[in-house]
C-alpha cells in the first residue's frame, strides 16, 4: 500500500485542485488553487492569493468581540500564563449550571489545584513571583521593571540562589537590583519594609544576586534621589533646583564617594531650604531619606566646607585682578 493511500494530506501542503465553478475572467481558461494562491494556467494571471492568515484568529461570537488565541506569554507567572482555570457555576454562555455539574466541576477543581505544581520548585517560583508583584504594586513601580524583577528571580532559582535563604527576600532583592539596572532611586529599606523582611537578609540577598547573577547595577547617586526625596517634603521648585546644583557639584568634586546618597541628598535639600529661608528641620529631611539626623549633619558640614571653599576661591581670584572682594 502506498503511503499516500495511509495519510491524508494536510490543508498547508502545495497541493494544486483543479476549480471547474470558476473560470479565469480575462480568458476563460482552467483555474488551479494551492494553498497560496489561484492561478490561471493559461494567461498565468493571479487570481487570489495569500489564502491562509497567518495573524491570530479573531471572530465575533454573540456579538462580542472575542479572541481565541488567548492572552500573551507572560514572566511573571510561574507556568507564563499557560494554565487552564475551571469555572463555577456557569458556562461558557452564561447560563446556570444543575447541581450534578457543579459538583463535578468542583471535584475538577479539586484535582486542578492538586495537580497544579509538578515540582516543589515549581511551587517555590509561584510563590516567589507572586510576591514580587506585590511588590511592585504597593512601590508603584512601571511593568517593565516587574517583569525584569520576575526574570531575576527566574535566574536566582535556577542558578540554586534559593538554598539557605527565604523566598520573601530574594524577591525583594530582585526587586530591588531590577530598579538599580534601571536607574530608579528605591532604597533597600523601604522596599524591605514593604516585603516585611529584615534589611540585612535583603542586603545579603542582594549582594548574592549581583555577584552570582553580575547585574549591570548603574551607581546611585545623590542628585538621583534628590526629586524624590523633594516631592515626599513637598518643597518648592527652588528648593529642589537648587539641592539639585548642589548634589551634582558635589559629584563633580567626588566628595560623595563613600557617602550615603539619600542623606547626602537630604543634606542638599536641608541646606538649599535654609539659603532660600524655606524652613525645614534635619528631623523630617532624615526621616523621609531612612537615615539619622546625625548623617544629615555630617553630609551638612560638609557642603558647608564645600561653600566656604567655593567663597574663598572667588575672593582670591578677584583680588588678584587688582578688585576688592564683595562682603559675604
């Protein structure tokens, strides 16, 4: 028996069938159909083509516009969006069930949920993406750093980052590197008040994920935190511009090195409140940057170093073009 007798031949194989219905509208000739186009055997002339669509299958059903190719692949779902959920107590029409399918449909479940996770590991990454996108929403931070956040955790537990350390933490360390790689001025210790775990295991976390995995981490700098940090205080436009110059000075004289950013950002909006008499305490500048009233202190005294340089500087150079220096 000759195979072609045993299988049958597929709708996408170039199988030309001879249409006798139609007849080529230029010369009555004989038409021929494949699966890419109609063609006049005769004249040669393209009668219709491209018959297959390729794009997603999109159809109208009750008057509703419904797509049946399903929702996009996904990195923040443990199975990526691929798994099937069982209704309750209607169908697909809307109509109610009888209690015989209710019952059965709630045994369906039952083993659905039972089934649900083929591995331990399975389960542990649910759990883990889960929390990182509850992470993200309570930070309010873009979707495009969700699911950079939900691929690190991905890479951590594959690379068996997850021994010996809570799921909870490393979700919010990978929360925590994807807004470093993205440039976001997130400190560690909110987004661990918001994970509920201690700053040091995030910390420890972090720094396993950015040695093992080589995170392309961007430096944080102060000015980075400086909008921020104005908009929790509510400061004016003056205040903020000019915390701004201030930060970025001190990037250029690289006396930032070593220094916490957000308190040398708050120490920037401290002193820029105080040139421009816009009052504000070393209470609230330290408490909206999570760090001590001490730091801001130290990172205060130092811009004022900084100024008193600056002033100095300025005084030399006019008296030596022959001009009295202005008062300070």
């Amino acid at each position: 028996m000759a195979t072609r007798d045993i299988y049958e031949t597929g709708f996408d194989e170039d199988v030309r069938t001879e249409s006798s219905a139609n007849q080529c509208p230029e010369c009555d000739g004989r038409v021929t159909t494949n699966a890419v186009e109609t063609v006049c055997e005769d004249c040669g002339l393209v009668i219709d083509e491209q018959r297959i669509d390729h794009g997603p299958e999109w159809r109208a059903c009750d008057n509703e516009e419904r797509k049946r190719t399903g929702a996009p692949l996904t990195a923040t779902r443990h199975d990526r969006r691929l798994s099937t959920k069982i209704g309750r107590c209607t169908d697909a029409k809307g109509n109610t069930l009888s209690g015989k399918k209710r019952r059965r449909l709630a045994r369906m479940r039952r083993e659905q949920t039972r089934g649900r996770w083929r591995s331990k590991a399975e389960r542990n990454l649910a759990h883990g993406l889960s929390e990182v996108r509850r992470l993200v929403s309570a930070l309010d931070i873009a979707d495009s750093v969700r699911d950079q956040a939900c691929q690190l955790f991905r890479s951590a537990q594959n690379e068996d980052l997850l021994r010996g350390r809570s799921i909870e933490a490393i979700a919010a360390a990978s929360v925590y590197g994807a807004c470093r790689c993205n440039g976001l001025s997130r400190l560690l210790g909110e987004v661990s008040e918001m994970a509920r775990v201690a700053e040091s295991r995030v910390t420890n976390a972090y720094g396993t994920l950015n040695e093992e995995l080589g995170l392309p981490a961007q430096p944080v700098t102060p000015s980075m935190y400086v909008p921020r940090l104005a908009s929790d205080l509510e400061c004016p436009d003056e205040i903020r511009q000019r915390a701004r110059q201030l930060a970025e000075r001190a990037e250029d004289l690289g006396v930032t090195t070593g220094a916490h950013p957000a308190g040398f950002a708050a120490a920037c909006l401290y002193r820029a409140g105080k040139k421009l008499e816009q009052l504000l305490t070393q209470a609230e500048v330290s408490e909206a940057a999570n760090v001590s009233a001490t730091t801001v202190r130290k990172h205060r005294n130092t811009l004022q170093q900084l100024g008193d340089e600056h002033a100095s500087g300025n005084r030399i150079t006019v008296e030596k073009r022959g001009v009295s220096a202005p008062k300070q």
